[in-house]
C-alpha cells in the first residue's frame, strides 16, 4: 500500500475485471485491442484529457498555418531541435523546394510517400514538404530491417 493509494489500486482493479470481462464477451480478439478503461473513463479520457483551449482554424491546413506565419513574422523561430533553429521563413521555403522536387516526380493527392528518418529538423522539412505536394506521408523507423521496410513500402503502397 505505499507503493500505490487506495484509489489507483480501484482504478487498476476496475481496469483488470474490463479485460477479463472482454475477453470472456470477444475470446477470439486480440489484447491489445481490448479496452481496459470502462465507457465512462473513456468518454472522461476524450472530453477532459484531449480538452483543447486553443481555437484552430479547421478550414487550414497545418501548411496553410505556417505559411501565414511567414506572412506575420518570418523570422520567428518555427522549430527548433537539439541546437539547430529555423524560421518560418526557412522552414517554408525549404518545403517548398521538397514539395516542387516530389510533385515533378508524381506527388499529388491519394499518394503515399515513405519518410524513415531520425528526428532532426530536415524530417521536418520533409513531412511538411509531402504535405505541400499534396501528398500523405507514412512515417517509418530506419532502425527497422531492410525485410520489415520491403513489406511496409508494398503492404501501404508507399510511392
């Protein structure tokens, strides 16, 4: 009892009888598709954990926002990783240039493009890039195996 309070000792309780209780209702589904949280913690979960107090344009796309950020202060700083910084101004045109070379090579809507890079700011580039060409980008681990990232490139339809 000094490890957990009495209240996270319920919760964890409760957690373990809704999986029990959803593997006997679904035997044949997977655990880790089956829910812990009861409806209640779920709709507690996506009204107050996922609350949002910022307003955002739903009509703008996330490229559409940085490009209006270039337009109000493009010399603020957009991203930053480690001790590298680009602006707003940087970062958009470094995508548009992405996004030219990627639409000239078949880049548009409905078009899959692989991305498997570290964190850094050029992974950044990069996703905004696809999204500019109007593409959808499919974020893979360039730790995987070279086996692993052949079947994701043909299983997704990866560009």
């Amino acid at each position: 009892t000094d490890l957990f309070d009495a209240s996270t000792i319920e919760r964890m309780a409760r957690h373990w009888l809704n999986l029990l209780e959803a593997i006997v209702r679904q035997p044949g589904q997977r655990i880790s598709e089956l829910p812990l949280l009861g409806e209640d913690e779920q709709q507690a979960v996506l009204r107050d954990w996922t609350r949002n107090t910022a307003a955002f344009p739903d009509e703008r796309s996330i490229h559409e926002l940085i490009e209006a950020q270039v337009a109000t202060a493009p010399d603020a700083p957009a991203v930053t990783f480690g001790e590298q910084t680009l602006s707003y101004d940087e970062l958009n045109r470094r995508a548009n240039q992405l996004a030219h070379k990627l639409i000239e090579r078949g880049v548009g809507p409905d078009v899959l493009v692989g991305i498997a890079m570290e964190r850094s700011l050029d992974m950044v580039v990069g996703l905004l890039g696809i999204l500019k060409a109007g593409g959808a980008y499919v974020p893979l681990d360039p730790e995987y195996p070279e086996d692993r990232l052949s079947y994701m490139f043909a299983d997704s339809g990866i560009t």
